[in-house]
C-alpha cells in the first residue's frame, strides 16, 4: 500500500506540474511546440506538424526527474 501511496503522490504532482505549464505558458521564455526543431509544413491541402524539438525537451525532463525519484 505504501507504494501506491507514493505513486499517487508522484502523479499528482507530475498534474499539477502540467497545469503550471499550461497556466503560465505564456510568460514563459519559450513556447512549447515552437521549439527549433518543431517541424511544420503546410502546402495547399496538407498540414504536417512534428514537435521534435517538444519532445526532445519533455523526454529530458521526465528522464531526470525519473532518475531524481529512483535513487536511493
């Protein structure tokens, strides 16, 4: 029980963590899906819109914060 516990912590969290993101995304120093390496491309018919610079960024955060809560 006691590690479900802390996993409902952690998520909570990691929710709440989120919605600041998406509170204060404006004031922050730089927008989320408008990253160097976001690729959008749009012709007459067709809109193609690849976050790689987002998801670059998001898998970084989550790997740290991940390896900060695994150690022991």
């Amino acid at each position: 029980m006691e590690q479900l516990g802390r996993s409902l912590i952690f998520v909570g969290l990691l929710l709440a963590g989120v919605g600041l993101l998406f509170l204060l995304g404006d004031r922050l120093p730089f927008r989320l899906g408008r990253l160097p390496l976001d690729i959008h491309w749009q012709s007459k018919n067709t809109h193609i819109y690849f976050p790689l610079g987002t998801s670059l960024l998001i898998s970084a955060v989550l790997t740290l914060l991940m390896w900060l809560f695994s150690r022991r």
